[in-house]
C-alpha cells in the first residue's frame, strides 16, 4: 500500500490563500490512507475541523472508496456535485496518485493535503515498512527475497559497505547490515553467494510507469513499463 504522511498544514492553508480559496471540499480516500490512517473519516473529519478553525467553509467532503480508481472517483464526485460545485478549491487526503484522479475529475483547483512517502508493508496495524522501490529490475532472485536497494540506507548491490561493524549498519546503527542477512539466508538455504550483481537497468523504470492490460491481452503480451 501507499503510505501517506501529513502535510505541513501551513503550506495548505497558504495554497489556499493563494488562490483567494474561501469554500473548500474535503475528499478522502477509503484504501491506503485509511489504512495509513492519513486520509480517512477521522482524519477528513479534522481537516474540516482545522479549516472552519482557520475561517474557511467546508462545503462538504467524501472518502471514495479507493481515490486513485478514475471512475469511482467520478462516480463520488458526481454524488456531491453541488457541495463540490459551490466549492472554490477540493483539499485531497491521498496519496499524489489520488489527488491527480481528482484533479482530472473535478474542474477546480485540487490541493494535495498529505505528503506520499512510500510503498509499504503492513508489518502489523498501524507498523508499515518500505520493502520495494519498484525499480523494476529486481534482484530478489540473488538475494534470498531480501532488497539490498531498499533496505540498505546506501542502495548498495554488491555490499556490505566499509561502515558496516561487527554485523550492524553504519547509517542505522540498531539495524543489522542487510548485507550480512542476505549473506546468513543464503546460507540458510544451502545456496551459494549472492555473487556480483551487475549495475541496475535502470532503462526498466522508465516514467511515467502504464500498464494498459486490455491492449496486453488483444496484443498477447504482458509488458508494463
Ligand atoms: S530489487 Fe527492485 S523490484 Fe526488487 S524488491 Fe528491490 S526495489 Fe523492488
Ligand atoms: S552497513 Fe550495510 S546496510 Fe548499512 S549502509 Fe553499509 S552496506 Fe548498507
């Protein structure tokens, strides 16, 4: 999932401002930043809250089910059409992907309302973890399912770093040097070394990333960029 993180709440009363904003709508979104607990009812709640604080009106404010789904997002949209109509600017309580699906849907200005930090694993409730940058070239195959270009601080490949000690890394010294844990799993298994790992392709993250799968199925090919 995406994780989410507040935004600096000045910038947002300031991008406001900006524009001479006085009536705003709130929209949430129902998946990550529910979960990430950034941009669900609660939250949308008290940005609402924040906001008449600060002499704004909130006209209204919804959390679509999942914010990023451009036809959900409409179909939401068109359920407040007049709280939304009678809106100078929407604040959106989602990842960036989101606020772009509601920036295509609504003819106002949209404001980002919180910062999108990572791809995250739910490690458990409330514990999220970045584990995948998506390089889309992935080692994980040489490296026992562990990512040495996400989980050392450094993206090293081939490491460990000449900072590492006694087993624990240089930059966050509580953490084991995820060299060394690739290194025992490995081990673990009865399988050899990582070996070198060749420089990255990084030609395979091309941006902006799409994947149209109705044109891959006609074609007969899975490709995704
Ligand atoms: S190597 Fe790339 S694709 Fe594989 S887990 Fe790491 S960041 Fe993700
Ligand atoms: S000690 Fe290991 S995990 Fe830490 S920065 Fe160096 S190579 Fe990366």
């Amino acid at each position: 999932m995406i994780i989410t993180k507040p935004r600096d709440w000045a910038r947002i009363e300031r991008n406001l401002t900006e524009i001479g904003a006085r009536r705003v709508f709130i929209m949430g979104c129902g998946q990550c930043a529910t979960v990430a607990g950034t941009g669900g009812e609660p939250e949308v709640r008290e940005a609402a809250r924040r906001l008449e604080e600060g002499g704004w009106e909130v006209t209204g404010w919804a959390v679509g089910e999942v914010t990023c789904h451009s036809g959900g997002t409409r179909l939401e949209s068109r359920k407040h059409d007049t709280e939304i109509a009678g809106s100078d600017a929407v604040l959106v309580l989602s990842c960036g992907a989101g606020v772009q699906t509601v920036a295509d849907a609504i003819a106002k200005p949209v404001f980002p309302g919180l910062e999108s930090a990572f791809l995250g694993n739910v490690v458990r409730h409330g514990v999220f973890e970045e584990r995948c940058q998506m390089c889309g070239d992935c080692v994980l195959d040489r490296t026992a399912g562990i990512c040495p270009v996400t989980t050392c601080p450094k993206g090293l490949l081939n490491g460990p770093c000449g900072g590492m000690w006694d087993g624990m890394c240089e930059v966050v010294a509580d953490r084991e040097c995820v060299h060394v844990r690739i290194a025992r799993r490995l081990a673990e298994q009865g399988r050899g070394a990582a070996g070198r790992i060749e420089p990255k392709d990084f030609s395979a993250k091309l941006k902006p990333g799409s994947l149209n799968l109705r044109e891959t199925r006609r074609r007969g090919t899975g490709d995704a960029r």
